[in-house]
C-alpha cells in the first residue's frame, strides 16, 4: 500500500518540473540549446517520478538529492524576478519537507519493500 502523501508529493514535483521552462531567457541567441537541455532535463525527472511511483528506493534516493540540490538553489533567488523566486522557494519548501517525509520509517520501508519485491 502506498504512503500517505505519495500522491500528492508525486504532483507537486510534477508541477515544479515543469517550471523549468520558466528559466529560459527566450530573447538570447542559444535559445534552442537551452530550450533542449531543459526539455531533456524535464523528461528525465518524470523518468524518475516514474519509478518514484512505482516504489523504486534509488528514485527516492534521486528525489532526496534533488531536494537537497533545491535548498542550495535558495542562493540563487537574488538573481531572478519574482515569479522564478516564488518557483526557487516553492521547491525549497518542497524539498525540505521530501528530505524529512523521505526518510520516516513507514516511507523508507515503503521503498525498500517494493525494490525487494520488484527482485523477488
């Protein structure tokens, strides 16, 4: 059975990576590179969220590195307008509460249950 909270933290990681797109600085001469790397950034996170779903412990592992990769991108809020600000402490407050949710006892197990069975 799935923890409660999975749902609604699988949605909002949903949200957040697709405002990946709000980064982009349309107006510059790379934009198509930029809009690529990002693209293929966004598909590998939901390859990830995939999986997360699915139960697999090395997403939930990948989830806690991006959370904790999301609370050092707090630096960069000087830099940007007020949506993207909103964006870079939306996902901060995301991940701080994934690296907690993440590693109580019934969700651990809740993972490294399904990644057993998944060998079984």
């Amino acid at each position: 059975m799935k923890p409660r909270g999975l749902l609604f933290t699988l949605a909002a990681m949903c949200v957040f990576n697709l405002t990946g797109y709000l980064f982009i600085h349309w107006n510059r001469k790379h934009v198509v590179i930029a809009f690529a790397l990002i693209s293929a950034l966004i598909v590998a996170g939901y390859f990830v969220l995939f999986f997360y779903w699915q139960g697999r412990n090395w997403a939930r592992i990948l989830v806690i590195l991006d959370s904790i990769a999301a609370l050092y991108g707090l630096r960069y809020v000087p830099r940007y307008g007020a949506l993207q600000q909103a964006i870079i402490v939306g996902e901060a407050l995301l991940g701080a509460y994934l690296i907690y949710w993440l590693n109580t006892r019934a969700v651990r197990d809740f993972f490294r249950n399904r990644d057993f069975e998944k060998q079984a």
